[in-house]
C-alpha cells in the first residue's frame, strides 16, 4: 500500500447497470439507433459506457448526468450487456473499459504523486514509450507485469478479482 493506502483495483464485474430506454410503445429508440451504426461505431459506443459502467465515479467527464430508475419502471428496457453480446462486442468493450480505468487510475496517481512520465519510467525500470503505452487509454494490451511496476512505482499494489 502507498501512503494513501488505496490500491489500484481492476473490478470484473459491472458498478452500474446500464439499461435501454423503453417507449410506452415497446420501442427501444437508443437501441434501434445503434444498430444502424456500422459496427465499428457500435464499438465506440460500448467502449465509452462500459468505461462508465466500470469506471463510476473516475471516469464522469464522459458522463455528467446518471439516474438511477426502478426496475419495475414501465421505461426499463433490455440491458445494455445483452446488446453488446449480441452484436460480438462485449468482451473487447469490457476489455478496453478496464484498460481506460485502470490508465486514469494510474494517471491520477500520478499527479497526485507529482510524478511526470519520465519519472515514472524510470521507477518502473522502463522506456517512456511503455508508460505513453501503458498511458493509452484505448489500447487494452498490457500485461500483468507492467501494472505491477506501475503500482510499486506510485507506492500502490495491485489487486485484480475474479468476481461471479
């Protein structure tokens, strides 16, 4: 643990549950919406609400506005999961959603720490180029190793949970 004795958590397993707006009709418009889009699009899109959806409350410049309805609410549509399932995006959108927490995590560390990129290479016994990759919030490939000397080198530990 660091002297804040918060650890940087990877968390498997959603904090919000996002759900589609359902018409008094039975139309679901959002979910109509993205499937017009083309399925890069369609990625974008769940790569940015999973990122909020694992996120909350790191990442809310993407989201300033969150109501919590009540499930029995005759508005409450199909979950945003089984969308994302559906359309063969899910895995990579949740693996890209904890790639951008864990890359704001590290950088709010960071400047916390007053730690510049440099500094913080040369603590992870690394190139400036792996902590810029590291840093790159879109890019989900990073291993096991690398966030264990990010964590050691912001006084952190890392902690990563199966979770059912």
């Amino acid at each position: 643990m660091g002297a804040t004795g918060v650890p940087i958590m990877v968390q498997f397993g959603p904090r919000l549950r996002i759900i589609f707006y359902r018409s008094g009709s039975g139309r679901e418009p959002v979910r109509e919406w993205l499937r017009k889009l083309d399925k890069y699009s369609r990625g974008i899109v769940g790569n940015d609400v999973r990122t909020i959806e694992f996120g909350w409350p790191v990442s809310m410049p993407l989201a300033t506005i969150l109501l919590e309805v009540p499930m029995n609410n005759k508005h409450v549509g199909s979950d945003f999961d089984d969308f994302l399932e559906q359309e063969g995006l899910l895995e990579s959108t949740r693996a890209v959603a904890i790639k951008r927490v864990l890359a704001m995590q590290i950088e709010d560390a960071m400047k916390a720490g007053k730690l510049s990129k440099g500094a913080m290479a040369r603590a992870m016994g690394t190139s400036r180029s792996a902590v810029d990759r590291l840093l790159n919030s879109d890019s989900p490939s990073v291993t096991l190793l690398t966030l264990e000397k990010a964590a050691r080198a912001l006084g952190k530990t890392l902690t990563i949970e199966l979770r059912p």
